[in-house]
C-alpha cells in the first residue's frame, strides 16, 4: 500500500489489514518513539515518506555508548558516538526538550578533547533546551558535570550516577520533584555539597540514593560517609547499597529530618548510626539494615550507644502503618529485646517480612509488639541462607487478637521449625480467618504426610480456613 506521496506505509498486523500505526497522529507517534534510543528512532526515517522527518520532532534523546560497539562488542567506537550525538543536538537546536538520557564511559579513551569535555557541552545543550527529565550515567566516573546541572528551572526529574558533581554554591532547582543519585563524587571533598543540594530543591518529593559497587571493578569513587536529608517538601527516601559486603568503608551516619516523609526505603548494613527526626507522618517503611552489625560484629549489650540508636530507631518508625522488614533486621532487634522491651507499634496493620532461607524463629518477639497488626506475609528473599536462633521453643504469648490474614509465600518443605511455626500462628491467633500456605513442588498436596498433619493442627480460632496452595 503506497501513501500520496508515493512512498509505501508500514502496515501494522492485526485484525482486518487495517494500517493502525500510520493512522495515528505524528504527536502519539513521537510518544511512541520516545521509549526507543535514539540511534533507532532515526532508522525509522526510511519506513515512509511520512516517517522521514518524524524523528527529528521526538521530544526525548536516549544516548548508550553500547549502541556504537563494534562487530566483536569490544572496542566502543567512540567516534561514533560522539558524532552522532554531537550531530543530533544540533537538529532543532532551539526546541525545548522533553527528556534526555546519556549513558556514557570512556575508559582508554584519549583524545585531545576528552569525552567529560563533550559531555559538559550536551548538559548545557540540554539545559538551555530547557529539559524536564535528566538522566546522566557514567561508569567510568571520570566526566565533570558543569554548574548549570544546579540552576535548570525546567527540571523535574534528575539522575546522576558515576560522575563528579561540583559543589553547588548557587542553586535554582524550583521544579525538581524527584532526584535519584548513584555513586557519585563532590569536587572538593565537600562535606555539605550533598546536604545543600538537597536542603535547596524546595518542591523535592522523591529522593532516591542507589549505590551498587562491584569489587571486580573497583568502584571506590564515592565519597559519601555521613548523608544528611533535611528538606521540609520530602515524602519519599530511598536510600539503596548493594554489593558493599566486602568493602571496609562504612557509612558512618544517616540523618533524615523531613517533617512530611511519608515513605522510608532503607537498605544499607554499612549504616553505624540512624537519626530520624520529625517521623510522626511516616505511613510506610521497607527496612533491611543490620546496623553495622554483619560480617561477624555481634551486638553488644554493653555498647550504650548502639543501644540507644536502635532505641530511637525503633521509636521513630513506631507509628507506621505497614511495614517491610528483613529478617537480618530482625535478627538485631531480637538482640536488642533481650536487653530493652521493644516500643508498641500501636498503628501498624500490615507486615511483610523478607526472611534469608527458613531463619523465622526471632518473629514471634516483634509480633508481640504489634498489638492491632491484621495482615502479614512472610516472603522470602535469594540471598544466602543463615542459621537461625531457636526461640520458638520458648514460651509465647497469645498474638494480637486483631490478625486476621496470614500468608507464607515461601514454599514448605515440612521441616521441623517450619512446622513449628505454622503452629505457633494456628495455636495462638485468636481472630484468624485465613492461613496461606505454599508447599514445595516436591510434596504432593493429596497424598503428602506433612498436607495432613497441616490440617490437623489445633487452631485458637474456630473460625480460621487453611488454604495450601
């Protein structure tokens, strides 16, 4: 099928051989390909007539060093991709731009004018096209971000990772809501760069700190040891590391003071010391920190400080109303409850706990603190298996007379502390409505000795249905 121009319309398969792509607008159409890199937004010049300029009014660029590899994948072929996106910034070089996203690494690359120097010309490009969504990644950490990073009024979305940051002496961010910020470097050794930026995004909403290091690759250039969060518009934080059970450096403190925060995502085992100020608006929070206390450090009852760092913790996420936790973070507060009771988590409803393998034996004890909890969910995560401690053989207490819906999603086995625990929650939940279990594929629901004994474990509520899945 030709279109008026002659040229020949892409035919999108589908019911009746009607052309559906072709009938759609040129404004959805570059919605369309603003989810492409751009390297192949540009291929799409030669599908029609029609499609031959569209490329150029995309309001996004998408960038990837790995798009321009050679036959064999290694080397880059960084001219390349100089050029194109040098070229590409060019074409409409005075529209404003929706969205541009640049993944960048110049190991061995040495040339006159280095790759940081390109890229510190297409952050300016973009800042003066007036951008909104601002993604930058460098894996080698060697590119300099310029100044105008700090005073683009137009954005609203930035992400930074593997780069230099200098320090922001002047900032005007008056649209930024969401900032997510990898490993990264100030210039300078500023201690309060982090803490200026973040304090002077006035209208920020989201604050995301994602750091995953690979030994293999010596990623050491972060130098961030003490993240202060002080910002009166923050709802959400995120503070994420992964990769980090080898390295020596810790952080050694995290202080968050955001009167509004609504959500908190923490998982760091590095962290020495937590301090959140100004919690009574938080509603939830996804916890999977060991306080410094993995890789063979073991709580010490007599180490007040600690203590009372995991007293005020405790205290701050108190009034929560769902909650996240690994069963690592368990383990220390289980440490902790031997020395000081836990504080009443009067408000929690809901509770989700990320066990390493089959360690579910210090649950009981935080349970016990949550007097109206009504719903929880026991996941379990990939990570290695630990020991456990045995306290289910202990005497317990009856659970809270408000929980009602039980679910454990990882596969039974019937394994003795499993089952101990399944009738630990059977045998002591005096409102329970609803039991779910998963057995493994191994055992056969029918006709498995361990299908019948769950069923025939003594249940405090009569009213409760045990559902295997």
């Amino acid at each position: 099928m030709e279109d008026e121009d002659g040229g020949k319309r892409v035919r999108a398969k589908g019911y009746g051989e009607v052309d559906w792509i072709s009938n759609l607008p040129d404004c959805l159409i570059c919605e369309v390909l603003l989810c492409l890199p751009t390297k192949d937004v540009v291929k799409t010049s030669v599908l029609s007539s029609r499609w031959r300029n569209l490329w150029k009014y995309v309001p996004g660029l998408n960038f990837g060093y790995r798009d321009f590899q050679t036959r064999n994948a290694f080397p880059i072929d960084y001219s390349a991709f100089l050029s194109f996106v040098d070229r590409f910034l060019g074409f409409n070089s005075q529209s404003r731009l929706q969205s541009f996203r640049l993944e960048c690494e110049f190991y061995g690359y040495d040339e006159p004018e280095p790759g940081d120097a390109f890229v510190r010309r297409w952050i300016n490009s973009v800042v003066r096209r007036k951008v909104k969504y601002l993604y930058v990644s460098d894996d080698s950490c060697d590119v300099v971000m310029p100044p105008t990073i700090y005073t683009c009024e137009s954005l609203v979305s930035l992400t930074l990772s593997g780069l230099t940051l200098p320090s922001p002496k002047f900032v005007s961010l008056p649209s930024l809501k969401v900032l997510s910020l990898g490993i990264m470097m100030f210039a300078d050794d500023d201690d309060l760069a982090l803490e200026t930026l973040i304090s002077r995004c006035r209208v920020l909403e989201s604050l995301y700190r994602v750091v995953t290091l690979y030994i293999e690759r010596n990623y050491l250039c972060d130098n961030i040891e003490v993240l202060r969060v002080c910002s009166q518009s923050l709802l959400s934080f995120t503070h994420v590391a992964d990769g980090l059970e080898e390295l020596v450096e810790d952080l050694l403190l995290v202080i968050v003071d955001a009167p509004r925060l609504k959500f908190l995502n923490l998982r760091d085992g590095r962290i020495e010391n937590f301090i959140l100020k100004n919690p009574s608006s938080l509603v939830k929070a996804d916890i999977d920190t060991e306080f410094n206390l993995s890789c063979g450090k073991k709580f010490d009852p007599n180490d007040l400080q600690k203590r009372n760092m995991i007293r005020n913790f405790l205290v701050g996420i108190s009034s929560i109303k769902n909650l996240i936790i690994a069963s690592s973070t368990l383990e220390v507060i289980y440490d902790y409850s031997r020395c000081e009771p836990l504080p009443l988590f009067r408000n929690l409803s809901s509770l989700r706990v990320k066990f390493y393998g089959y360690t579910w034996e210090m649950l009981p004890i935080f349970l016990e603190s949550c007097p109206n909890l009504q719903s929880l969910v026991m996941g379990s995560t990939n990570y290695q298996e630990k020991e456990g401690i045995n306290i289910l053989s202990e005497p317990r207490r009856v659970l809270s007379s408000s929980l009602k819906y039980v679910k454990i999603e990882r596969p039974l086995k019937g394994e003795a502390m499993e089952m101990k625990l399944v009738s630990y929650i059977l045998e002591n939940s005096t409102a329970l409505k609803k039991l779910t279990l998963c057995l493994d594929d191994s055992i056969k629901k029918e006709e498995s000795v361990i299908f019948r004994e769950l069923l025939t474990i003594p249940r405090l509520s009569t009213s409760c249905q045990v559902v295997v899945l």
